[in-house]
C-alpha cells in the first residue's frame, strides 16, 4: 500500500508541475500579444521611446547620430511646444556627443568660392575654423556656461599667423520649432562678425537658401564706436520658388514692410542650378535704435532671444532683458501673451517681431550655428565700415581678447516643438 501511495504522491507532483508550466506559458503569451498589438509611436516621440520605433514597420526610424535622436519634426500646434533639447554649457561642446559638431568644409569651397588662404570659411573672412577642445578655444568653460573665443596664433613650421575660431552646428537638422538661447555675451570688436543662426541644407554654392536662413543673431559690420553696432539685427534669407520670392512677405507689427533687397543682379548663383538672384540682404530686421542692449557691447548678461519657426512658415521673434524674460519648463505656451507678449513697450525690456510669411516649405532642414567670423563678406558695402586686412583682423583679435570682449559666453540653448 505504501509503493502505491508513493506512487500518487509522484503522479501528484508531476501534474502540479506541469500544470504550474502550462500557466506560465499562457501568461507569457498573453504578456507577448498584448504588448506587441499595443507597441505604437507616441503621438509625439521623445529620446527615451524613440529607439522602439524602427522595429514597427509603421513607425518612423530615429535619425542617426550622437544628437540625441530626436525626431527632428514632430507634431506641433504651434502654440503648447514641448522641450525636446537642452545643451547647458559645455553640452555644446562637441566632443561630448550631445548632438552638436564641427563645421567640416564641403569640397565645393575650393576655387571661386575659396577665399586666398583660408579654404575652409566660405564667408571670405580671416579666421581658420578649427576643432575648439584641441585649439584651446573653450578655455575657462563650466558645466553651466560655455566661452567660445578666438585664438591668435603663430604657426611655427611656416610662420605664418591664423586667427583660429570655431564654428559648431547641431547635427540634427529641423523644420520648426522654438530657439531659445539664454547667454552673457556677444563677441564684439573692430570687424567681429559673431551670429546664431538657422541654415538649411547647402549642398553646392547654388543651392544657397535654397532651403532658407535665418538670423537670429548677428551684427559687427559697423565701425565698433557706431552706436548701431550695439543694435541686433534678425534676418531672413529665401531662394526664390517657381518666381516668387518669400521675401517681400515680412511685416512689421504696424503692417509696413522692410527694405527686403534681391542681391546683386549680375550675380545670379543661387537655387538649383544657379537660376536665381541671391537674397545677400533678403529682409533684415535691424533692431529699433533704442534697443542699444540687443548687441555687442550692450547686452546685459543673461539676456535671452527666442525665434519660433512656425509649421506654416511664418517666424516669430523675441528679445528679452534678463529681468523680462521667462522662466521656462517643459511646456512652453505661446498663447500666454504675459510671458510671450506681442505688444512692445516703450522702453527697450524686451522686443517681440512677427514675420508673415506663406512660403510653408521655404524653411527646411535647418540646422542651429554659432559661429565668430572677422571680415568676410559682410563688410565693404555701403554705409559699412571697410574689410580688414589680415594684420588688422589679427591685431583686432588680440585687442579684443585683451578687453575681455572676444568670447560666446553661452549659458544655455533650448528646443521646442
């Protein structure tokens, strides 16, 4: 009796551990149907979910790079954006792979549009782009603050002189959003030529503003003891599209419009194939003459600009001065006229610019730039002040390094969408 008891003792133990797997299986085969039916792009993706979706084959992949991989154009309604990017100091420096680079020079920079000696700047100016860390160009940078310089030096092999700068550009590229950036200082000097700025994709030199640009900030073509060379100016470059041109749709807040000039006519290199006149000025917004804190020498530390590049083309600006501007989160609500305000005051707190514009897709593939340029292009034209010759660039340089005014200092940046 008791080998057969043993016996149900066994058969027992074997179907309770068999039932026990059954159970399990069924458990885990539900988990699996249910989270695989349910596996979706979020409506608006973001970095953490962003790696899941190339695996659905109704989702879009993750652009690829050290940027972070966000989608560079999600969803957005224009008015409730989300923070999809932040860089705080030395974030932005690229070797930190947080989604920013050097300026590499494309192949089309040699020839014509080479300027002598300095192959790798297609603004014709006299600084050498460099790798910043390597050139000692972020000397005396913190976790919080980023300081973009120039470097005077002396090459030994050939003895000759370089004015090395630093240009860096996000990796990702965008369509729309909200550019926030939050900084102490403005490079400013005789012939400093600094701007942010948004670039759409240059292909070859006749593609410029084929894909549109767009200044943020940028100024110096004055002489340095002009007031207006501590006066921003914001500036919107387009190609022209099947004979229209984008420019003249830009309207002041009291509905005039700008000067919006159409380049020299004899000089027709831009759009595909070189079929266009180039926009040089396109429509420049410069700054009221009161806004002598805007620029340069002028700006209060901790002052702020944001530029919103709305889905249906048209732009957005604001200034603001540190004790104006806002205190941002992750949702940023552009309906909120307290803290995004379009009405000026009368005093020079802060500035808010509308630009209308029905060029939907003149803007595209932009991609966030800084850089500090001396002389170059922007100079030798009227009511401006001369171009430099390299001695002169350089001994602007070192003065301006002297007086403590050659550097980005950069506190933060910001993208919305």
């Amino acid at each position: 009796m008791s080998t057969f008891l043993g016996n149900d003792i066994k058969r027992n133990i074997t179907f309770g551990v068999l039932g026990l797997l059954v159970i399990i299986l069924i458990v885990f085969l539900i988990y699996h149907f249910t989270k695989k039916s349910s596996s979706t792009c979020p409506t608006t993706p973001s970095c953490p979910s962003c790696p899941s979706c190339p695996a659905i084959p109704s989702c879009p992949s993750c652009p690829s790079g050290p940027s972070g991989d966000v989608p560079p154009n999600g969803p957005t309604n224009n008015v409730n954006l989300k923070l999809i990017r932040e860089w705080n100091g030395t974030d932005l420096i690229p070797q930190n792979n947080k989604g920013w680079t050097y300026f590499e020079s494309p192949t089309w920079l040699a020839g014509d549009h080479a300027s002598a000696g300095w192959e790798n700047e297609p603004t014709h100016s006299m600084v050498n782009y460099v790798d910043g860390l390597l050139g000692g160009n972020f000397k005396d940078s913190t976790s919080t603050q980023l300081k973009i310089d120039v470097v005077p030096t002396l090459t030994p092999n050939d003895l000759k002189s370089t004015i090395n700068s630093v240009r860096l550009s996000t990796v990702q590229s965008f369509d729309n959003g909200l550019f926030i950036i939050d900084l102490d200082q403005i490079p400013h000097g005789q012939w400093f030529w600094p701007a942010f700025w948004l670039l759409g994709e240059t292909l070859s030199p006749d593609h410029w503003a084929m894909s549109g640009e767009i200044d943020i900030i940028e100024g110096g073509w004055f002489d340095y003891n002009n007031p207006l060379s501590s006066i921003n100016t914001t500036s919107l470059h387009t190609n022209d599209i099947n004979g229209k041109s984008c420019n003249g749709d830009w309207k002041y807040p009291d509905g005039s419009t700008p000067i919006c000039s159409a380049g020299d006519a004899s000089k027709k290199y831009c759009g595909e194939g070189g079929k266009y006149i180039c926009p040089f000025d396109g429509c420049a917004f410069q700054f009221p003459n009161n806004y002598t804190n805007s620029f340069g020498k002028g700006l209060l530390p901790g002052s702020m600009f944001a530029l919103h590049l709305s889905t249906d083309g048209s732009v957005k600006l604001w200034f603001f001065t540190p004790n104006k501007k806002p205190i941002l989160g992750d949702i940023v609500d552009l309906s909120d006229k307290t803290i995004w305000p379009t009405e000026n005051p009368s005093d020079n707190s802060f500035l808010y610019q509308s630009i209308s514009t029905s060029c939907t897709n003149n803007f595209k593939n932009m991609k966030l730039i800084i850089n500090t340029v001396i002389g170059g292009d922007a100079f030798d034209r009227s009511g401006r002040a001369s171009n430099p010759t390299f001695n002169e660039a350089y001994s602007s340089a070192q003065q301006a390094i002297s007086d403590k005014t050659s550097q980005w200092i950069i506190n933060s940046i910001k993208i919305y969408q």
